[in-house]
C-alpha cells in the first residue's frame, strides 16, 4: 500500500505543479457589483430599461487643485492638453466643466479647484468598471504637474479591486508565518511538519487552481478562503499524528468533519447572488483539496509520529464537566442573545471595505469637501402628469436636505452631449429625469433617505410619484437579499449538518445531544452580531454555515470515540489534543483578520473566534453534561474506524 501511494502523490504532485503553473497567471480580481446583483432581480429590469430610454451613468470626475487658481499660462496649457487627450480616448463620449451651468449646487466653487467630468461607455449595464480606461487616466496624470484628485463610477470599485489583492497575498502571508511558528512548536518533527503544512498548502493551491481553471474571479468575501483553508487543513493532519500517524484509526470522523464543513459552503449554492456561488465552489474545492492532500501525504501509515507527551498530558488533564446547571447556563446565555438576533440588520458601505489610506479614498473625501457629492440619485418622473412648478417645488425640497449636495433636471438641462436629444428626456419624451448629488452612503442611510425623499414628494406633487432608479439602487437590492440568503443558508445548514450527524449517530439520545453544543455558539455570534451592531454584509454574511460546519468537527471525533470506547474519560484522552490544538489553530488563524483595516473582514475575525472559543467550550463542558444526561453507553470495538 505505501509503494503504490508513493507512486500516486508523485504522479499527482507532478501533475498538479503542471497545472499550477499553467493556469495560477489567469487568476482575475473582480468586485462589481455585476457579481453581487441576481440577474432575475426586478430592479435590475428597472434599470435596463433607465438606461435604455436616457442612457448610461457612468462617470469619472478628476479634479485639480492649482493654489495659483490656475492663472498661469503653463497650467491653462496643461489643462487644455489634458481635455484634448481625454476626449481622443475610445469609449469616452463626452469631456466637460463640473458643474455644468445648468446644475444647483451647494458647495460654493473654490477657485484653486478645476474639476473636470468624463462621461463613458461602461462595459455592461451592472459593470460600470473601465479599468483600462481608468489606468489610461492615471498614466496621462502621472505627467501632469499638478496635483489631481479621481473620483467617479467605478473608482472605488478599482479600489476594493486593488485591496482584495493585497489582502490575499497580506493574509496568506501573516497565516503562513503564524501557522509555522505554531506547528513548530508543537510538533517538532520536521518530517511531520512538513507533511502537515504540505496537506494545508495543498488545499490553498487547490482553491486558486480551481478559480484560474473556472475562471472565477477572487473578490473581497473570498479573501477569507485561503487562511480558512490553510489552517483548517491541520485539522486531519494533527488528528492523524496524535493517533501516531496511523490515518486508519480516524478516516471515518475526518471525512465525516470535512464533509460537514463542505456543507457549510454547500448551502450557498443555490443563491441567486453570482458572488456567493463562486465562494461555495472555491470553499469547497479548498477544503475537500486540503483532505485529499492528507490522504496522499499520510495514508495509510506514512510516518510513525511520537506526540509529544507534554502537550498530550497537559490536554488529557481537562476535567470532565458533569453538573447539569452548566446545561441551564449555556441557555441563559442564548437567551440573552435573542434580543440581539431580532436587531440583525444588512448593510453595504462601499468605503468599509478599503483602506482609508487608500489613494482612491483620499481622493474621494478631496471631491467631496472641496468640489461635491458627485454619486446620482437618479428619479424619472411622467412629464404629462407632473407641473414644473410643483417640481421644482419638490427638488428644492429635496436639494434642502443635509445629504443632497446638488441637484439637475430635464426641466432646465441642456443637452450634456453632442446631438439632439438631452440626456434628461426619454427617447419618446414621456419620461424625464432628475439627478440628486449624494454621498457613498451605506444602504441603510440611503434606503432611509429615498424614504423622507418620497415622503417630500407626497407632500409636493399630488398625484404624482416620482420613480428611484438608478444604478446605486441596486445596492438596496444586495442588502435586502443577503439578508435572505443568510437565513435561507443558515437553515439549510443546520438541516443538512444534522441529518448527516444523525445518519452517522444511529442513535437518537447522542444525536440530540449533539445539537446543542453545535446550534447555541451560533446562536451567540449572531447575536454579538446584533447587541454590538454589526450588520449583515460581503464579510460576514457567510459566518453562521461556516462556523457551524467547522464546530461539528470536535462533536464527531469526541462521539466517535465514546462510541466505540464507551467512556468519556477514554473518548477524552483520544481526542483532546487534537481537538484543542486544532481549535487553538484555526483561532490563530482567524485573528489574522484582526489586522485587516476593513471593518467587515475585523468582524469576520471577531465573530470566528468568538465562535470557535464558545464552540470547543460547548464540546468540553456541555457536551459531556448532556450525555451523562441522555444516560446513553457507548459500544467497545476493536480494529480501525
């Protein structure tokens, strides 16, 4: 058996290489929001049909400050240079002052600030990115000496872009050297060393492979992949080794936690968000790659590994829990969780997931303290039905509220392009459009600003009611749908998860034994979640199936081992110390997200530790109370699982 596994990883190895160093160049980044939007959405028929009728609204703003006001002559023929190179690039339709005359805005025009608007061809009606266009944009400023500030469509988008490469390659970084450092210290053995980070790493190739062969392109939530997968993959290893390298006696509970973990990503499949397919298939892929790699690297016996007997002896000494108040503990602190549940909210802020030492971020808060809001809101009104002066009666009113920095109608717009038709009026001139000026708001601000908008316009315009439309609306859609998907997930998760436990158990006391220890750690994240405020979005919308699908782990290896030792002391001292050392593992892991400088990626961190912590509690306190509870004897059997 070793002789022909042998052959088969240096077959497979070889393989593998070949196809890595094939395929690992293709690997694409992409945030759009094309990858968040479900194409069936209602909305995005909406806004098919806005652009449509008045084209798209696509935009970049590149603003200069001269503290000479522009008055010199080289910096006049630096501008007109700039605004003739601008309007020879392909795809650009128009190059013009911002503001136009026509547009009302509240910042008073600072002189030493020129701000030049650029109107585009975007790619797709849910992909307003031009990167080529915008690094054509960043080339010609490079050679420009004064100082520019871009802001617009697809900017910050560009940003999240550069970001999630950064993160990939920062967090694989900061988890390989922590990952080192522990396994160092606990195995000391370089052969097993390297076997164990050998299977890690294997599962992390795996992921990216299978993202460059599918063509799927890594994003802001993937981020979080490589880490989950790189530490998680210890877990079969450290399992193996603790039972002196012999895979035979734990393959039964390894593929059973694997494929519990599986499911956490499974449950994301059927999502009608693009993004979140592709984050099941890749977590999928990288932790089902992670387990083949140990079975290659270790099965069925490929090193006799002595543990070391400090660090078994230390988590051997655990105390078995048996007092049953620890059962009505654990509830209480469940019950103070439901509160914090009800308050869950979701939430998309474009500026939470990049740096604030971003350039693009800089540049950002530059337009928007020094020139203007510049992100549309855009409303089309029925031209027959509505009176200008009750119109503009309600975009005063509107433009008047704190969030709304300018404002531009059909009604006193001239045509912002070449040719006949404006922009601001329907091709059948049914329609006609109203642009508002606002800040990147996070959904919830901005759902409650359309709200008192429309509320204006009730009070406004009898009879009349202004249609939302645009392309930021389709962040209300996002938010509105994670909220689904998480509860949809998260209940297909516990069905699925349970099922295979009871199906593995064939035993009904166990079974509900089990329930608990798993079900109430994510009931406590979720609650956190709420108590402290933080919301459902791109980071942590995935957080109660993968923790769920990664805390079963412990219940399987410690129930497989009662079973077959009927006794929990016996089923402890197997287990223990892969079972802390796995768990003290991926916490490690975890906390490399604590230095992320976005928020939702530091939540995600948080929420997983809080989540593994609780859950190894849950295995090592309550566990055991409840199964003394149930009164259930496990079974003796010799020979391997």
């Amino acid at each position: 058996m070793n002789k022909f596994m042998k052959v088969l990883r240096i077959l497979f190895s070889t393989g593998f290489a070949v196809l890595l160093i094939l395929y690992l160049p293709k690997i694409r980044f992409e945030n759009s929001l094309e990858r968040w939007v479900p194409p069936a959405s209602p909305e995005i028929t909406r806004y098919k049909e806005f652009l449509k009728e008045f084209g798209g609204d696509s935009l970049l703003l590149i603003a200069f400050h001269d503290p000479g006001g522009f008055q010199s002559d080289d910096a006049q023929n630096t501008m007109m240079s700039f605004w003739d190179r601008l309007r020879d690039l392909p795809g650009v339709r128009n190059v013009s002052l911002f503001p136009p005359s026509l547009y009302r805005l509240k910042k008073h025009r600072d002189e030493s600030v020129t701000t030049v608007i650029v109107t585009f061809t975007p790619p797709s009606y849910l992909n307003p990115n031009r990167p080529e266009l915008l690094r054509v944009v960043q080339d010609i400023l490079k050679g420009i000496p004064i100082e520019s500030h871009l802001a617009g469509t697809g900017v910050l988008h560009e940003a999240i872009n550069e970001e999630t490469k950064k993160y990939t390659a920062v967090f694989i970084a900061l988890g390989l050297l922590f990952l080192l450092t522990l396994l160092l210290f606990v195995l000391k053995s370089p052969k097993a060393f390297l076997m164990t980070i050998g299977a890690s790493a294997g599962g992390v190739w795996t992921l990216l492979l299978v993202a460059a062969v599918l063509k799927i392109p890594l994003s802001m939530i993937t981020t979080i992949l490589p880490v989950l997968v790189l530490f998680y993959g210890t877990s079969s290893s450290l399992h193996v080794l603790f039972h002196r390298g012999d895979f035979r006696k734990v393959l039964g509970p390894c593929f059973l936690a694997v494929l519990t973990t599986a499911i956490g990503f499974l449950t994301f499949l059927p999502s009608p968000i693009p993004l979140l397919k592709d984050f099941a298939i890749l977590g999928i892929a990288g932790i089902a790659g992670g387990f083949v790699w140990a079975i290659l690297l270790f099965y069925p016996r490929q090193y006799s590994f002595e543990p070391r007997v400090d660090i078994v002896r230390f988590f051997r000494r655990f105390p078995i829990a048996s007092q049953p108040a620890i059962l009505f503990l654990f509830l209480g602190v469940a019950a103070a969780m439901i509160p914090g549940i009800l308050k869950i909210k979701a939430e998309i802020y474009s500026l939470d997931v990049i740096s604030p030492s971003n350039k693009r971020v800089i540049d950002h808060h530059f337009i928007e303290q020094r020139v203007s809001h510049y992100v549309p809101l855009e409303y089309t009104v029925e031209t027959g039905k509505v009176k200008s002066r009750e119109l503009n009666d309600w975009i005063s009113a509107v433009f008047d509220l704190e969030e709304v920095g300018g404002a531009v109608s059909y009604l006193n717009l001239s045509p912002l392009m070449d040719g006949d038709r404006s922009p601001y009026t329907s091709r059948d001139g049914r329609l006609g459009r109203i642009t508002f000026l606002i800040p990147v708001l996070s959904t919830g601000r901005g759902i409650s600003l359309v709200k008192r908008i429309d509320a204006l316009a009730a009070e406004k315009l009898p009879g009349v009611r202004p249609k939302v439309n645009g392309y930021v609306t389709l962040y209300a859609v996002v938010a509105d749908d994670l909220k689904k998907v998480f509860l949809s997930s998260l209940i297909s998760a516990f069905v699925l998860i349970f099922i295979v436990m009871g199906l593995y158990l064939r035993n009904m006391r166990l079974f509900f034994a089990s329930i608990l220890p798993n079900v109430l750690p994510v009931v406590y994240i979720i609650g956190l979640m709420g108590w402290s405020g933080m919301t459902l979005n791109m980071a942590t919308v995935p957080i109660g199936c993968l923790m769920l699908g990664i805390l079963v782990d412990n219940t399987i290896h410690l129930l497989f081992w009662y079973r077959k030792n009927a006794s929990l002391q016996e089923a402890f001292h197997e287990v223990a110390p892969g079972m802390f050392l796995t768990s003290l593992i991926l916490v490690v892991g975890f906390s490399v997200f604590l230095f992320a400088a976005s928020p939702p990626i530091r939540y995600f961190g948080i929420l997983s530790i809080a989540a593994l912590l609780t859950g190894l509690a849950g295995d090592c306190i309550l566990l055991p109370v409840l199964v003394r509870m149930v009164a259930v004897k496990g079974t003796r059997k010799s020979g391997h699982a």
